[in-house]
C-alpha cells in the first residue's frame, strides 16, 4: 500500500516536470520593443517601451522597430526608464 502511494507521488511530480518545461520551451519570445495603451475608447497609445521594462503597465501590444521609431518620431513619449528613444536613436 505504501509502495503504491509512493509511486503515485513521483509520478505525478515527474508530470508536472514535465509540463513545466514544456512550458519552457514552447513560451513565445519577449517582444522586442511594445506600446503602452490607454484606458477607454480606441485605447490611444501612451508610450513606447523596451520588450524588458518593467514599468510597461498591463494594456501594451508588441511592436516592431520601424513602428517604434514612427511612434516616438510622431511625438509619443518615450519610457523614462527604460530610454527606448536612445536605443533606436531618435533624437530631439
């Protein structure tokens, strides 16, 4: 009867080890570059980030450099934290 438990729990432990790197593997890539988007109607972009800030908020779309650049050259704001006007080289 013990023996039984016991082998239940490690296999049980080595599907969800399993599962876990799956999930690991199968994790699509961090964008490189994304929006931060505002609340309400049409949800207006508000600023551009780098695809690691931290300060991104929870509302944001992934984008790529030549959107990036186009955003921020309109005159949307740049992230403070993470400089991403610096990085793709728009300057003021």
């Amino acid at each position: 009867m013990w023996l039984a438990r016991i082998d239940d729990k490690i296999s049980d432990f080595q599907r969800r080890e399993a599962e876990r790197e799956h999930g690991w593997r199968v994790r699509p890539a961090r964008p490189e570059w994304i929006v931060q988007l505002g609340i309400g109607t049409g949800r207006p972009p508000v600023q551009v980030h780098a695809g690691d800030c931290y300060a991104a908020g929870n509302r944001r779309r992934a984008i790529n450099r030549d959107e990036a650049r186009r955003l921020l050259a309109s005159g949307l704001p740049a992230c403070p934290h993470c400089q991403p006007d610096i990085d793709l080289r728009i300057l003021d």
